[in-house]
C-alpha cells in the first residue's frame, strides 16, 4: 500500500483530492496537512511514499517544503498539485524532484494517471537491490515518452491515457465497443469516448454502426 499524505489549507480541495485517492486501490491516506508546520511535523515522525503538495499556502509556499524535503534527505516523492501556472514554479518543483504537476483545475483521470505512472514507477523501483541499464529504462522511460512525443494532443488529452486507451484497443481483433474499452481499462466511457472521437480524427480508428432489433444503434470501433 503506497501512503499518501495531502498539503492542502482549502478544506474543500482537500476533501476532493482524498475522495479521488480513495477511488484508485493501492493507495492510503495518511494525513492531511493544512500549513507546513504541520506538515514538516508528520513527515518528521512518519515518512510517507507520496506528498500531494499545493504551492499556495497562507504566508507559504509549498516550494520552499520542497526544498526542506530534499535538505533533510527525506524519502517522500511529490507531486505539485496547484494553481501556480508560473513557468518559474514549474522548473523550480523538477529541479528539485517532483514527479508530476498538476495545475488546478483538472479531472479524476489526470489524477489517476498522475498516481498510476508513480505506482509503477514506485514497485519498479522496490522490487530490485542491483539494476542493469535495461531494467532502468523500463522503469525511468514510459511508453509515452517513447512513443508519443510526435502527437500532437488536442487540450484535455493526456498521452499516458492515451497510450493506455491504445494498448487496450490492440487487444481486440474483432469490433469493439467503447464500452468494452472503459471496462478493460478502468476509465469513465465519457473519456474513452473522447479518446477514441480523436483516434477516428487521427484515421486509426474507423466506426461502424451496428443495428439490433429495438433502440438505437451501437457504434463499433475497427483498427485501420
């Protein structure tokens, strides 16, 4: 199980955030901070694997928790999760090793996708005492990096999701439903849907609509 602790002072995002942690299995909520004090406190008696971490803190700044963080060579990994859309900020928080940045506001699958490549990432790394360069790679270059940098993704679409919604489309050799896409993946059908609208833009996909006896038709996905 990987503890995950939230530094947020907005009760209600706060209270969001935990909700869509409790959604994703693997994950368990340790503590919920609302200044650095506080914070800093917890982290001193209990490390946890994950900091959700905002930057805007009354008289605070979550950076400079960062770079405490760092300093007193605790093992905690952070994701930004904030309104600063400051350049700055954002080359500052991987400077001194943030594993993602969220920028407020975003929906539940960019959360979860956040928290998913940490999980894999975070087992990759515990599961092995001595590495070689391949196993590295693995786990450092995900296939989004490798695959997609030459996609350009309209607004809204992430290509972890994407290559996520692909390797389950590959799986299927005859028609498929978007349906039975949200079902092996896990997703909400309304962002597979989207996923897929786009993949049919890009002529990966085409759609053939299936009549039954009563209702409307289906739509079926075919690989091009």
């Amino acid at each position: 199980m990987i503890e995950v602790m939230i530094v947020e002072d907005d009760p209600m995002v706060a209270h969001i955030n935990s909700k869509f942690l409790e959604k994703i299995d693997g994950f368990h909520l340790c503590n919920i901070s609302n200044n650095l004090s506080e914070a800093k406190d917890f982290v001193s008696k209990m490390t946890p694997d994950l900091i959700l971490l905002d930057i805007f803190l009354p008289r605070e700044n979550g950076i400079s928790f960062l770079k405490w963080i760092r300093k007193e060579d605790i093992n905690s990994d952070v994701i930004l999760i904030t309104a600063d859309k400051n350049m700055d900020s954002v080359k500052e928080a991987f400077r001194y090793g943030a594993v993602d940045y969220l920028i407020k506001p975003f929906d539940f699958e960019r959360f979860k996708d956040a928290l998913l490549q940490f999980e894999e990432r975070h087992k990759s790394f515990n599961k092995y005492d001595i590495v070689e360069q391949n196993i590295l790679d693995k786990c450092i270059l995900t296939s989004s990096n490798e695959n997609y940098n030459d996609i350009d993704l309209e607004k809204g679409l992430n290509p972890y999701t994407y290559d996520k919604i692909w390797k389950a489309v590959e799986t299927f050799k005859n028609p498929f439903t978007a349906e039975e896409i949200a079902d092996k993946t896990g997703m909400a059908r309304v962002t597979v849907r989207r996923y897929l609208e786009y993949m049919q833009r890009e002529d990966r996909l085409r759609v053939a609509l299936e009549y039954g006896k009563v209702g409307r038709p289906s739509h079926k996905y075919i690989v091009n």
